[in-house]
C-alpha cells in the first residue's frame, strides 16, 4: 500500500490543497463509512490504525471495542471503531476441554497472525510515513480509504475459519452496522445454501452492505473459484507495477533474473558452492523440496541451496535451509507457478526464480562438477512493465456453482502488497523468526479483498444512495483490460494473454468507477428470482434468504438473466443453440444521455441486441435490452470463447465481458 | 465414542415457526433445543439474528435425525473450516 494508491490513480496523501475538491480525495471521503473485515483480528497498536484527524465516529455506529485478553476496550479510536471476536465455533472443534480458552490464541481480537491486521489497513489504513519491510517496499503506506472507519471481526483461528464464527462475525457486523465487508477467506464451490458466507453475505447485501469476498488462491487451475454467489463480489489477483529484482549468478557466468526480499549481508559478491537434493534419505525427493529434517547439514553447511517449491510453505524451506547450515538459497517455481514470483521475507538470503530459469539452474548444478553461484540483490523498483500482471495463484472460472454466472467480477493488486502486521510475530510467520516489523509484504487474493473493499468504501461515500450491486456494477463495467504497455493483460501462469475467466471484467479503476454512466441495478427480489432459477429446494431459498414462506412466484427464465454486469452463455450440445438474456440499465449519469452498443466477439457466436440505441432523458431512468447470442458452430464441451458488450456515450463506456461455452 | 462423534452444525430455522411466545430469536432457539431433550446451555454455540435465522450448536448424531424432522428446521449442515487466501 506504498504504492496501490498510486497504481490505481488514487489522490496522493497528503491531498495537495488544489486537489481538494477532487471526487475521489480521501481526505474529505468516507469518513462516514464503516469497513468491517472478517480475518483474524487486528494489531490496534499499528500506527495504521492512528485516528489522528478523524472527525467523531458516526452517531449511528452501534459497534463495541470488546475486551479480551491483551486487549483493553481503550484500545479502540476514532479509526478502529470496533473489534470483537467470534471463537465458540474454533473451541467447539478443538476438542472444547477448556471451552472459554482457546489454545495458542488470544481470546481477544489481537491478531497474533498478521493476516487480519494486513487487510484491515490495506482496506481503511491511516497515512504512515517510512514505512517498508526491511527497507523494501518503502514509502507512504496507506488503505484505500484511509478515512473510513475500521470494524474488526476477528473468525479466524490458529487453524482456519469455522462457518459458524463467520456467521457470528457478519450477525454481528450487520447489527452494528458497518457499510462494507471484507472476507479474505473461503473455501470449496459448495451451492449456496451450505456455504455461510454467501448465506450471512446474502442478508449483509439485503441491509444495503456491500460484501467483498477472495476468489481464492487455487489459480491457475480452472473452475477452482470460491465465493461465487452473485450478491459477492469476487474478487481476483494482480501485480503491481513494483518488483524486487534481484539476481543469481552461477560460476558458469550465467546470469538469472529473479526476487528478493533479502539484503543479503555476508553473501553478496561471493560465489559460494550450491547444491541440491543433498539429503539424509538415500532416494527419497523431499530434500530437494527442502523439506524439514531431510538436508544434510554436512552436504550443505556454508553452501547455497537450490530448492523446488511445492509441498512445504515457502517461507519454511528457508529456515530448513538454515537450520542445516546453509548460507543462502534459491527457490524455484515449478512448472504450474510459471515465471510469476512472489516475495517473502525468508530467514537467510534467497533469490525466487521462475520455472525456465529454476530448470536451467537445477541442470548446470546437477552436471557441473563444482556448481557455484552469487546471489545478488537490487531493492526495490518501480513502473515495471508490463503490469498489472494476473496473478498465477489468482483463482479461475468458469463458475461450477452456477455455469451461467461469470466469475470473478475483478481483479485488484494482490501480488507483494506491503500492509500492517502484527507485533507478534515475525514477517515470515514462522515461530522461529524472532525478528518483528510493523509492516510485511504478503501475495494472495486476501491482498486484492481489502484493496476493493477500501475503493467501495470511497464509492459508497461519494454514492451514499448507491445499492451494493450499484457499486458492484461501476466497479466491473469500468474496469481495463490493457496494461500499462498497453497490450491486452497478461496471464503470470503461462505469460499469454488473459481471460475473462482469470480477470472477470478486468482490473479496478476507482476514478471511473466513481462515474460509470450507467449501473446494473439488482435488488432482492431479483436474488430470490435468480434462486429460484436455481431450483433450489424451498427450504434451500428460505434458509439463505430468511423469507418465511418463499413460494417461488417469480423465477429466471436462465440463472443469466439476472441483471449481472457481466455474461456466461452457456451453449447447449444439440439443441440450444441460441441463448437469450435480458438486462436493465438505470441512469447514473446525466439527463440526455445515449448510449450506442458495440459487440466483439468470436467467431461462431452471433451476438443480437436490441434495442441497439438508449436514450435517457432522465436521471434514475432505467430502459431494458435483449441479448441473443447465437451458436453458428457445433461446439465442443472443452470450447470456450470470450467477447464483450459496451454501451458508449460520449462520456462513458459500460463494458460487460461474455464468456462462452459449449 | 458419543463425545468424539460431538460435531458443530449450522441449524437454518423457519422464522414462520416463531411465536409471541419467543421475545426473541435467541429464546425461540433455545426452546426449541430444549423441546428436542437438547440442553441450549451445554450445546448451543450462538444464536443468529441479523444474518440468517438459526444457531450454531454441538450436537450428537442420534440428535440430528430429530432435529431435521422437525418442521421449523429448514436445514442442518455440518460447520465447515474455510481457510484464509
């Protein structure tokens, strides 16, 4: 967050005076607004979480600062306005023998994780000057609305997120009335009705909360999306324009780029001999995953180590390396990571490399006689190219729950994003690593979550009339495709280009989300239509939606003809061939506004709308559309394509993707 | 063996079900565990109000099939663990 206000065009901190009228100025926005972030509680000391500046709370918060353990209720301010936690679900399953005391946790919302703490500000963090980890990543960290208030739920123990903390969590949220949830968490594509976050999410969106919720970290293998119900929105991974180069030389004079969060201190200009799979198990491979207990200390001591990633936590090879008395190592992706590269702050000197470079690597240490290699490293640098980057790990369609509904919605930054951490454990998370910093650079779509939630906390600010799928809507039709090279985005899993299916209708543009033109307005009697679509068993439809007599009197002709800013066209083998699909747009913009719409799509598909012109004449105006897109090819069940719709007026382009398949 | 089997449900709860009697959600949920020979204060975990309408509690299997049958419950799924991403 020293770098994603700038990235995503956001007003630099502290606003210059003549920007103070601009729309999206943090300074004067959202202060109003409440984000509650589900995760594993917060550090309140973090100066991320200073309310210096901060008008009074709103007078309609009806949130608490629960005490626990290591956490007074002063701990709270204008900032962190609330914070409670939610572990009867966590204690229940660990065997509850002392059920009032979790074990090897704080019965308190003190994160002593940092997961919680790094979203928490990366949504609503106040300014902090100098900051950066280990000098990487240095400069002005702050959330995306670094006015808006912080609520803090903290569901998320020492082994995961039961449903049942998590419903406490939103219960609760929604009775305090935070504005906006943030979930980095999920898991699975279980229907709705047994997934208790699109259940809790589905009355949150009800009250007029926007929920965004992680599409999951499973990428890039298809269909491995969670958190795909249509009142969230999904939310998938990118980089920044920001990367940590760093370089291993091998005594062949072979140079190879890669990543380092390290300084390097006693290793740098040395060649030192390397090794790999130098373990204690003869014929056994974990060695050269690195995995603890299997290097041999006296193969490896004073040496650098090549390890495989995979199977162990990344940050653990490190340690395993240094435990057995290695000096330095490089860690290399395998073949499903792609060249993409993720920082962690490892324990001794280690350079990531990408898969090609890893091979090429492995090769010249295992043929040469005597592999040496120097690691070298280059800090930090900015306005890389190309970017955003979908991330390999970002989570992919197409939707298994509900093939006609495309997810994720968008992608945000997520890859290497510096945050707040907590006091209690050290940048790798391991209980080894002694070492603490009151910020740390983290990659996932938990990352991307909180970027997204803070951006819908400056719209609904600036929109308070908005509806959650409103915001939802601007924050999709508005979205790029094209990178700062100014080429289509690129997927980091194979460097082709993107899909609908990794990057939904693209990456955020807060500045033209604050003004879409046009919106994809969706209510909740069109959700129960859309579950009734479903067939869903009545019982299924009441439990998510807590009607008391759901009869199903109104029902989607498809689950797509939900009012969504995006299309999933679903062909069928034989028969249907065409499929047809209603949308309505209100008018966000201004009196007098007309729209025409243009079509790109792939061959085989033709694609019908009518009308082809809108005219609104007035504000608040809604005009409805037909959409019939025709299969003129015998499709494959494997086949899919990717097109889009846009509504153009003079000032403004709503752009929905569609994606196909037979 | 009974207290291994021990597992936490989510239990979605017909709110057409609830009466005058019940001032609250809370109570109509601990009733009607008490109702079923179940003890709210040895297996009730939280009582749900805002996001859905139902509780979370520890239960024993034998207890399930009588708490499905019952015609205010909608639905009764075991907890599930999500990770964080």
């Amino acid at each position: 967050t020293t770098r994603s206000p700038h990235f995503l065009g956001l007003s630099p901190w502290p606003p210059a005076p003549s920007s103070r009228s601009h729309s999206l100025d943090p300074a004067a926005a959202a202060t109003d607004v409440v984000i509650g972030v589900l995760d594993t509680g917060v550090w309140p000391e973090s100066p991320s979480f200073d309310d210096a500046g901060l008008p009074e709370v709103p007078s309609r918060w009806r949130g608490a600062c629960e005490a626990g353990v290591d956490f007074p209720s002063s701990l709270c301010n204008r900032k962190l306005v609330g914070a409670r936690s939610f572990g009867r679900g966590y204690r229940a399953a660990a065997g509850g023998g002392d059920a009032d005391k979790p074990r090897e946790e704080y019965a308190s919302p003190r994160d002593r994780d940092g997961h919680g703490t790094h979203t928490a500000s990366t949504a609503a963090g106040a300014p902090v000057a100098n900051a950066s980890l280990l000098g990487y990543a240095s400069g002005v960290a702050r959330g995306m609305a670094p006015g808006a208030r912080v609520a803090v739920y903290k569901v998320c123990w020492a082994n995961g997120c039961y449903g049942s903390d998590i419903l406490a969590g939103i219960d609760k949220a929604i009775e305090d009335g935070v504005d906006v949830l943030s979930l980095s968490l999920g898991g699975g594509s279980a229907p709705f009705s047994r997934d208790p976050v699109a259940v809790g999410a589905f009355s949150a969106v009800q009250r007029g909360i926007f929920v965004a919720c992680s599409a999951g970290n499973s990428g890039p293998s298809p269909s491995s999306l969670t958190n795909t119900a249509p009142w969230i929105t999904t939310v998938g991974a990118g980089t920044l324009d920001r990367d940590f180069p760093a370089t291993v030389q091998l005594g062949n004079g072979e140079r190879y780029a890669g990543l380092s969060l390290c300084s390097g201190a006693g290793l740098e200009d040395q060649m030192v001999p390397i090794v790999y799979g130098k373990g204690v198990q003869v014929g056994s491979n974990s060695s050269k995953f690195c995995m603890p207990g299997t290097l041999d200390p006296e193969q490896v001591k004073g040496k650098v180590v090549f390890c495989d990633r995979g199977i162990n936590a990344r940050v653990e090879k490190g340690q395993v390396v240094k435990e057995a008395g290695g000096v330095g190592m490089i860690l290399a992706n395998a073949a499903v990571n792609g060249e993409e590269l993720v920082a962690d702050s490892h324990l001794l000197p280690t350079v990531a490399v990408g898969a090609k470079s890893g091979n090429l690597i492995r090769d010249f240490v295992r043929t040469s006689s005597n592999p040496t290699a120097m690691l070298s490293f280059r800090g930090t640098v900015l306005g890389v190219q190309p970017s955003p980057v979908v991330a390999a790990f970002s989570s992919r369609g197409p939707n298994t729950v509900v093939p006609q509904l495309l997810k994720p919605d968008l992608i945000g930054p997520g890859v290497n994003i510096l945050a707040a951490w907590s006091g209690s454990v050290g940048p790798t998370g391991l209980a080894k690593d002694e070492r603490r910093s009151a910020f740390n650079i983290m990659s996932g779509t938990s990352m991307s979550c909180p970027h997204i939630s803070g951006v819908a906390a400056l719209l609904k600010a600036a929109h308070p009339d908005w509806s959650p799928s409103a915001i939802k809507s601007a924050l999709m039709t508005t979205a790029y495709t094209d990178d700062n090279t100014g080429s289509p985005l690129v997927d980091g899993a194979g460097g082709s280009p993107a899909t609908p299916w990794a990057y939904g209708s693209g990456h955020v543009d807060p500045q033209k989300a604050l003004s879409p033109g046009l919106i994809y307005d969706i209510g909740t009697g069109d959700y129960l239509a859309f579950l009734c679509s479903l067939e869903y068993s009545t019982d299924h439809i009441q439990a998510i939606s807590k009607s008391t007599n759901k009869t199903c009197s109104r029902r989607l002709p498809n689950p797509g003809n939900l009012n969504y800013p995006s299309f999933s066209v679903v062909f069928g083998r034989r028969s249907r061939r065409f499929v047809k699909y209603n949308r309505v747009l209100t008018n966000v913009g201004v009196p007098g506004s007309v729209y025409n719409v243009k079509v790109g799509g792939p061959p085989g598909v033709k694609v019908t709308v009518k009308p082809t012109k809108l005219i609104f004449n007035q504000v608040g105006q809604k005009l409805r559309y037909k959409v019939t897109f025709t299969s003129t090819k015998a499709g494959d069940p494997v086949d899919m394509a990717f097109g889009w719709i846009t509504w153009s007026s003079e000032q403004h382009q709503v752009r929905s993707p569609v994606s196909y398949r037979w | 063996s009974m207290v291994a089997c021990k597992q936490t449900y989510i239990v979605y709860m017909n709110a057409a079900h609830r009466t005058e009697a019940h001032p609250t959600h809370a109570h109509w949920y601990e009733a009607h565990l008490r109702s079923l020979s179940i003890d709210p204060a040895r297996h009730l975990l939280y009582s749900y109000s805002a996001a859905v309408h139902g509780f979370a509690a520890v239960l024993h299997p034998e207890q399930l099939p009588l708490l499905r049958r019952h015609p205010a419950v909608l639905n009764v799924h075991p907890d599930p663990l999500l990770p964080l991403h």
